[in-house]
C-alpha cells in the first residue's frame, strides 16, 4: 500500500538532506522519538507501532527513512524536484501489504497528517 501527502512549500533537495536528521528528530514528527543509540544514519526510537531501529539514507531528491524491524516494512520517502509535484515536498509512505485493517490505516494516515503538519511549519520557517 502507498499513501502520499504534497506540502505545497518550495525548497532544495540539498535542504532537505542537511536540515531533516535523526539529531532533529522532533522537527520531523510528534510520533517518534529517539529512546537508545543514535547516529547519522539510524536510531533507536519509540512509535506508537513499538521500538524499532529507524534509519535514514540519501536519495535522489531528498531521504527514505525506514523502520527495520517492522512486519509491515513501513519506509517513507521526502522529496522534492521529482514527480508527483517537482514544486513541493512529497511525502510518500510505503508497506509491503496490499490491505491492512482500517486501524492501522487509520494511524498511518493519522503520522502523515503529523509529519505533514511539521514538515510544513519547519520549512517556512526555515525557508
């Protein structure tokens, strides 16, 4: 299943990658939160879905962070200068199911709704 949410902000593909790091972690979203180890590229974190490693790699047009352990493969992508809107950032959330229980869905579309909310506020502000 996909998901995407389009914040209708203009930036970088280098911004993206220099200001959305694991240390700034609650600039990104209000549903996770470093609880162990953390580096450059992953973290111990806590979720409303469990603990999970997350990790965080550089990908054309902005990052994929992904929870490793998670039955459900959950990774997602912020972008920008690509399809679907080269103009915004794009969010687009993966798992590897092609249906899940509307709950799950439900707290899926509920942590994009966060991280779009974030994403927005921090880059106007960081424009």
């Amino acid at each position: 299943m996909e998901f995407f949410r389009i914040i209708k902000v203009k930036t970088t593909e280098k911004s993206i990658q220099d200001k959305l790091t694991i240390a700034n972690l609650e600039s990104i979203s209000n549903e996770l939160f470093v609880i162990g180890d953390q580096n450059t590229t992953e973290a111990e974190i806590g979720s409303i879905w469990g603990e999970f490693t997350l990790t965080r790699s550089l990908i054309r047009g902005g990052m994929r962070f992904a929870l490793e352990e998670c039955p459900n493969a959950l990774a997602w992508t912020i972008t920008t200068g690509i399809k679907p809107d080269p103009d915004a950032i794009v969010i687009h959330l993966t798992i590897n199911r092609k249906a899940q229980t509307a709950d799950f869905i439900k707290e899926i579309e509920a942590f994009l709704d966060d991280q779009f909310s974030c994403l927005e506020q921090y880059f106007k502000e960081n424009i």
